[in-house]
C-alpha cells in the first residue's frame, strides 16, 4: 500500500505543515486506497521500525496519567508488544474470529488504547461505549450490535451480567480489574500468564467458562510472579482489506437514538490522516491530548489514529470527572503541545483565571469540534492564552469535512473550509448545488467516487442510509451556508432550524447573541408554538449565579433588547424561560429536541 508509506517516505509527518494557502493544502492531500489496510501492522509497526532504528524524537507513543500522580509511557515497540498479547488474548482465551464484534466500554485506562489495537490485530469489529451508558443502554447496545465480546471494568460489569441472558450472541467477558469475577476472564492475569505456552490458550478459555473461581485464584497465585514482560508477544496481523469494516461507532444521540456507523479499516485508519496533518498539524514531535469520553468516534478520531498516523504521541489522563482545574494543571505541567476539547470544556475553562494562575509553555496549538464553539470563548481564550481555537467540524460518520487549518485566517465563527477528504456542498432539495451565501443542506460529494473517510452504512439500517443520500450528494442533516470566500458556516441541525412567520432561523445565531449578555451562563434556543406565527423562537437560558436574584421581567425584558440589537431584531426569542440546567447528551451536546417536545406537548 502507497498511501501511508508515501507519508513517511516523503517525510511528511516529519515538519508542521503551516501551508501558505489552502489550495497548495489541497493539492498536496493525495492518498491512493490499498487494496489492503491494517493500521496496526502499516501504520503502528512502521513507527515502532523507525523508532528503532532512531528516526524518529524520542516521545513516547503513549503518555498515561492519573489523578494519584501515577504514570505510564509506552514506546511504539511497548504499545505493538502489548498489543499483540492482548490480540492473542482475543483469539484465544476470548475464541474471537475475524469480523466477530467487541464491545469496549473503558474509561480512559490504557488498556483502552491496547483493545483498540488488538481489535485491529485480530480483525474484530470494535465498538466502543462509553462508561456513562446504563444497564438499559448497555443492552441496547448489546442487543443492536449482535457483540461477541464485551471488555469492560468492575464498575459496569454487574449491569453487563444483569443483561447478558438477553443478548444471544454474548459469548464472552473480559474485565479490566484487580480482582477476578466469575465468568469473566481478568484481562490484567490474562496479560501476566497466557501465552508463555500454547497450552495455557487451554488454561485460559476453561477460566472463561469457569464455575469455580477458586481453581482460577489457585492458578492465578500460583503464576503472579511471572512478569507479563516474559510472555509471548508473538502474533501475526490479519491481512484486513481496506474496505473490511473495522468499527462500529455509535452516534451521540442527540436528535434521537443512538445510530450505529460502521466504518472500515481505510474510512478512519487512511482518512483521519487528513485530521491529523491538517486540522491537527501534528508531528513525531508533538503530544496531542484530547478529552473526549472513550466511547464516541472523536476519541478515535484524536486520541487513536489521527495522532499516531503521524507519529505523534497520544496523552491521556485519567480525570474520573471533569475538573476545570485538573485540565489547567495538567496543560502548564505536561509538555502538551496540542490540545482537542468540547466546546463546553472551552467555556468553563475560561471561566477561570488562567493568565494568572497557569502557563501553558508547550502548547502551541488548540482545536475544537462537536457542536459550535461561539466567538465569546474563542476571544476569552486568545485573550487569556494567546492562542487561537481552530474550529473543526465533523460527524461519527466522517473524517473532519471542514476546518479551521494553520495558516489560514480564521473568521469567528466560521467553521472554517472543507477538508482535503471531500468535496463539501451547499445543496438544495432537489441535490443542486447553492451558490454562496444561501442556506442549504451541507452534503459531501459521494458520485461518482465515494469518497474515503465516509462511513459505509448505519448497521442494520437500509433505511436511514439510503435516506442520507441524494443526488450526488450524502447529507450531512446539518444546514448552513457557504461565504464568497468559500468559508462554511453552521446554520443548525436540519430538525433544529425554526420558521418563524416565513423566515428560517438558526438557534446557533440566536444563542451566540444571548450567550453574550452578561447574565447568560447558557443557553438553547428552539421553536415554540404560536397561533398567528405558526412558531416563534423560544429560548431556555441558564442565569450566571449573580443575577438570578433579579426581577425576573425586568431581565427577560433585557436580553430580548440585546438580541435584537446583536442580531436580525426578527430572531429574538418572543419566549424567555430560566431554567437551572439544559438538558444534554452524556458527551455534553444540548439535546434541543428534548426542549422542542416539551414545547410542542404543552399546546
Ligand atoms: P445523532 O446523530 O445521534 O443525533 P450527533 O449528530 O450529535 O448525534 P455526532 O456524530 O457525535 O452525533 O455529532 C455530529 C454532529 O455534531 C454534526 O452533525 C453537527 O450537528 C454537530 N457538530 C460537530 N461539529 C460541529 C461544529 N464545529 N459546529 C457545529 N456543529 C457541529
Ligand atoms: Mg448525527
């Protein structure tokens, strides 16, 4: 296979990219598709080569902390050992065949990234949950997905166990803990002792089935001595096609039920290169942190393949909750030089003091995707770092689609340009291209050529697939508009959009005008019922603690001034309500459809 070789022949992973202009950026993304991919063996292995052989900075491949100031650094030749015991791990004790689905629900412990990798070793499908989900959820997951596998820890396991009898093709548990638990194989003990001898495949599997967890600890203690180091390591790769499917991300749920989006080894292992060269910039020198939860597509996307495409080194810590001070800390004490979050990360973070208290001396580099990051935080945090918020936006079915890259002026915002990967379009109803500055939906060209970074279908799910598409086009299901100078811009999520006596609106414009009154901590904004307008703009907004002793009329009466005065007068919300907190999905996106329903009931 060229593509990824071709990176590394030409040293382009070597030097941040920084291109003059976006079309020379453009020009320069070519990656042919190989008829066979595996990002384990053509992409991992090929660091750990250089590595070796000292062509690559000394960075670890793999950076792990914790809250208890515990640490863990794994070279590229550390992280392929481990991973081949654990793919051995998979077959073996775990009798998983190639295409069999694993389900992964971690928090961020290393043995998450070591899954990651042996699910690509071994040819699994990957599934990743996130450690939020419920006893509810995790059956359905369980049950939508058909998994084999599931690898979780001792906190989720009891719920798993509550379900499995419900979920026929569950054949086997692993868990991540300290102690062991009948049924289940204890991946920890399993990584000490399996495979020093092919016999022990035999030992293993009679654990997972045991009834006598007593036999198990006997054997256990009996082999705790032996360093897992000792162990085999010995594994081949599978030969995956390219467009083998190689996993399952479930979408964040925020306009419905989770959908499952299944991509294939070229569609995130090849395709997020243009995330992690482009969006990113990332080099051999770099350590990347990304916070997203373990269980959505952006953690592949920025704490798997897009940093190691590049020889870059993945840093992770284990904040069991999310702590504004713990993120501060850990950006001024580790040589972080890239750093990915939520655009609600962003806003609280900058609710804190940073130009006193903290200096970030690595970081060079900040970006942002998942919903709109509004312009008051990207100016709070340029103003209180120096640094400027690269805006990407993308889906659990795509590589970035468009971004704000180095070297390009960013307009507040703006979601920036398309990406290298595809070819992004306004389209109208009939899949006819827009010209700019009309309001349509965002497609991505897919005839005559699919593009690569594309997932391939919603499992099990013809339906809704084929519902993404039309004309040349696959739907995106966001709206926005594209300027004269070919920046993108987010308008809403097609179900979100108001139309109010005749005229569309977005509530991301709406928001962005409230969000900048002083009394404003947050907002959503949605459509309400009316009986002369049909519908009329509703806003729920979360009061800053120092204004909620206010006359309340009196500060409805205000921010209805200011956004009429911020923005077009016609998109003020006629409804004001104060409520203590908006409603959101586990990875932190408002659920506005949530507001909208009740908003539609109470007719
Ligand atoms: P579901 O599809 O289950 O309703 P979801 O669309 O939130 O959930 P994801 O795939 O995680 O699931 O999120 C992708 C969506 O997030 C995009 O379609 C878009 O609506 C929104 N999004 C992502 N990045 C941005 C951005 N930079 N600006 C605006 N919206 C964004
Ligand atoms: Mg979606």
């Amino acid at each position: 296979f060229g593509s990824v070789r071709a990176l590394h022949k030409d040293n382009r992973t070597a030097t941040p990219q920084n291109f003059s202009n976006y079309e020379s950026m453009k020009q320069d993304f070519k990656l042919g598709i190989p008829e066979y991919f595996n990002f384990a063996k053509d992409v991992l292995d090929q660091w750990t080569d250089k590595e070796k052989a000292g062509k690559k900075p000394s960075n670890p491949a793999f950076w792990w902390i914790n809250r208890n100031g515990e640490e863990m650094r794994w070279s590229f030749e550390e992280l392929g050992s481990l991973s081949r015991k654990f793919a051995n791990i998979l077959s073996e004790a775990c009798s998983l065949q190639r295409g069999d689905r694993v389900i992964l629900i971690l928090p961020r412990v290393p043995e998450w990234w070591l899954a990651n990798v042996a699910c690509l070793r071994t040819g699994t499908v990957l599934i990743p949950g996130t450690t939020q989900l419920t006893q509810k959820d995790i059956l359905y997951r369980l049950q939508s997905s058909k998994a084999n596998c599931i690898i979780t820890n001792d906190v989720l396991a009891p719920a798993v166990d509550a379900v499995a009898s419900k979920c026929e093709n569950l054949h086997s548990k692993l868990i991540v803990s300290e102690n062991s638990r009948e049924g289940w194989g204890n991946l920890k003990e399993l990584m000490k002792v399996f495979l020093c001898h092919p016999g022990w495949s035999t030992v293993a599997r009679s654990w997972l089935t045991a009834t006598s967890t007593s036999l198990v600890q006997a054997i256990l203690s009996l082999l705790s001595s032996w360093d897992y180091r000792h162990a085999s390591d010995s594994h081949t790769c599978v030969k995956t096609k390219h467009n083998e499917i190689m996993a399952i991300f479930f979408t964040s749920g925020t306009s419905g039920y989770p959908k499952m989006t299944a991509h294939t080894h070229s569609s995130f292992g090849l395709g997020l290169s243009v995330n992690g060269r482009f969006w990113l910039d990332l080099t051999p020198s770099d350590v990347m942190w990304n916070t997203s939860d373990t269980g959505w597509a952006k953690s592949a996307w920025s704490s798997v393949f897009s940093p190691w495409i590049q020889g870059a080194c993945v840093f992770t810590h284990h904040l069991p909750r999310f702590e504004p001070t713990s993120i501060l800390q850990t950006l001024s004490k580790y040589p972080i030089t890239v750093f990915c979050s939520a655009p609600t990360v962003y806003r609280m973070l900058v609710q804190n003091d940073i130009t006193r208290s903290y200096k970030f001396k690595s970081l060079k580099h900040c970006v942002s995707a998942g919903e709109p990051i509004t312009p008051d935080v990207t100016e709070k945090w340029r103003n209180k770092t120096g640094l400027d918020i690269y805006e990407g936006y993308g889906q659990t079915e795509t590589v970035l689609i468009c971004g704000n890259f180095k070297g390009m002026k960013i307009k507040p915002g703006s979601m920036g340009k398309p990406s290298p990967a595809f070819d992004v379009k306004i389209v109208d109803v009939n899949g006819n291209v827009l010209p700019p500055g009309q309001e349509g939906d965002i497609g991505i060209q897919v005839l005559p050529n699919r593009p690569f970074g594309l997932f391939t279908h919603y499992v099990d799910n013809p339906s809704k697939t084929a519902s993404t598409l039309r004309g040349n086009f696959y739907i995106t299901g966001d709206r926005g508009y594209m300027d004269k100078d070919g920046y993108f811009w987010f308008v809403a999520r097609a179900d979100d959009v108001i139309l109010s006596s005749g005229y569309r609106i977005g509530p991301f414009e709406v928001e962005n005008a409230l969000n900048e009154h002083p009394s404003v901590a947050e907002s959503a904004v949605v459509s309400s019922p009316d009986p002369i307008r049909g519908e009329v703009v509703k806003a729920f907004v979360v009061l800053n603690p120092d204004y909620k002793s206010h006359d309340q009329e009196q500060l409805i009466k205000e921010i209805q001034e200011h956004v009429k005065k911020t923005t077009a007068p016609y998109k003020y919300p006629r409804k004001v309500e104060f409520i203590q907190e908006l409603p959101k999905t586990i990875s932190g996106k408002t659920k506005r459809n949530e507001l909208r329903k009740k908003e539609w009931k109470t007719i």
